[in-house]
C-alpha cells in the first residue's frame, strides 16, 4: 500500500454544523478551486473542507503519483472530532481517488457524489487530458486561460493560474506516466454506499460517458446519473448553477 501523505485543508461553513462534506479537486487543480461548490454548501448549512492533493498547492510532495497513492492519502482525511463524512464531492482524478478509497474503507463517507469522475482514461481520453495540463504549464498567462474558459467566473480563471503556478509540473507528467492503466470501475463496482455522478455533456466533453458510464451504471445499483447540459469537464465552472442543483438534489 503507498505511504500515505498528511494533506492540507481549506473550509467553508461553521465547523459545528451537524452535514460535513469532503471536497476533492481533479488534476492539475487545488483545493480552492472547489469554492463555488464549498460556498453553496455553506449557504445550505454544511460545512464544507477541501485538500490539496499530493503534489499540489501546499501539499506534501512524493515519488508515487498512482491513483493508489492518491486514494491512501484521502481514505485517512476525517472531519476534526472523527467519524465518517457525510459526503465526498470528488471531480475527475478525486472522483477516481474517492471511489478508490471509498471502497477500500467503506465507512470513510455515507455517500458519493462524482464530479465527471476519471474512473477509466486511456487512449485519446489520456492524450487529451496529458495535452491539455501541458498546455496550462507552457502558458498560464490570464489571457490564455481565458481564452480556453470564456465563460468561467474570474476567481476561477485567478485560481486556475494560481493552482498550476503551485503544483509541481512533474507530479502532473508523472501522474499520466505511472497511471498508463487507468482503471477504477472495479472499486465503483464494490462500492456499498449511494453514489451519485453528476455528469458533463457528452456533446461538449465528458470522461464519463459512452460504454464507460454503461458498465459503471449496469454494475452497481446504488451508482445513480446525471448530466448537466452545456458544461464540459469540469461542470462546477462551466456551469455553476446547474451543477450546484444537481448536487443539491444529490444530496437530498
């Protein structure tokens, strides 16, 4: 089992509330990056903290970079006084690394929710995604960024420069390099808990969709889906309304 790391918190919301949610960013991202989803929850009442995962922002930098390494360091993050969360927000590789951890310690959360998770990536899937972080570290200038996300809020496009600004470019390349067979649908497939994967539209870009989404789906009765219209990847920022809805009646 890898050596698990110790990672770094941010929170939303008042550290008594009785609803405790875990937010997990993807690649390439950092914890404030979540902070649309961690202000609506703590407008709804929860209290919301976000990690930075191994090798970005100020976490903990390693030599493993598995989709392992990253699900060990996660299965040990618990609300301050113990017990389980009430919830695991996870989008793309924290999508991958929650499932991961979730069904390796099933009382770590009572319930899923995946953010487009990167449950399988190889092929084009991987090229996409390993281009696409080459792209952000050769040029993280605002103008660029928002040249690739019109529409996004300006605080996302200030912390998308300030994430890949902190993580370590190696850990990004490194975690295409050592994850070649990237493959969690088999822990989707054992988990014991609701599970809820919010989805990105096809017709713009989704990682999970297609065959993919069918095994997932056809495999586990307690993996529930659905799609937000118009958003790409990361649905959170291309359409942060919508996906706030779906999560709020994922959480229900």
């Amino acid at each position: 089992m890898p050596a698990p790391l110790t990672l770094p918190r941010i929170a939303w919301g008042d550290p008594a509330s009785t609803r405790r949610a875990l937010l997990v960013h993807g690649l390439g991202s950092s914890a404030a990056l979540m902070w649309r989803l961690g202000d609506a929850l703590a407008s709804a009442g929860w209290y919301a903290v976000a990690v930075d995962l191994r090798g970005h922002g100020d976490a903990p930098r390693a030599l493993d970079y598995s989709v392992a390494a990253y699900a060990a360091d996660l299965a040990l993050v618990a609300p301050d006084g113990g017990g389980a969360w009430d919830a695991v927000i996870g989008h793309s590789l924290g999508g991958a690394a929650s499932t991961s951890a979730a069904a390796s310690a099933p009382e770590w959360t009572r319930r899923l929710v995946l953010i487009d998770p990167a449950l399988l990536v190889s092929g084009r899937d991987a090229s996409i995604v390993r281009k696409s972080q080459e792209r952000a570290f050769a040029d993280n200038r605002l103008e660029a960024v928002r040249q690739e996300h019109p529409h996004w809020h300006p605080q996302d496009l200030e912390l998308k420069i300030d994430a890949v600004h902190r993580a370590s470019a190696w850990a990004i390349a490194q975690t295409s390099a050592q994850n070649e067979h990237w493959d969690v649908t088999e822990d989707a497939a054992r988990l014991t808990i609701p599970t809820r994967i919010i989805g990105a539209d096809p017709a713009v870009y989704s990682l999970f969709t297609g065959d993919t989404a069918e095994r997932v789906l056809a495999a586990n009765p307690l993996i529930t889906m659905s799609v937000v219209d118009g958003a790409g990847h990361s649905p959170h920022r291309d359409e942060p309304e919508e996906t706030i809805e779906h999560l709020r009646r994922a959480l229900s």
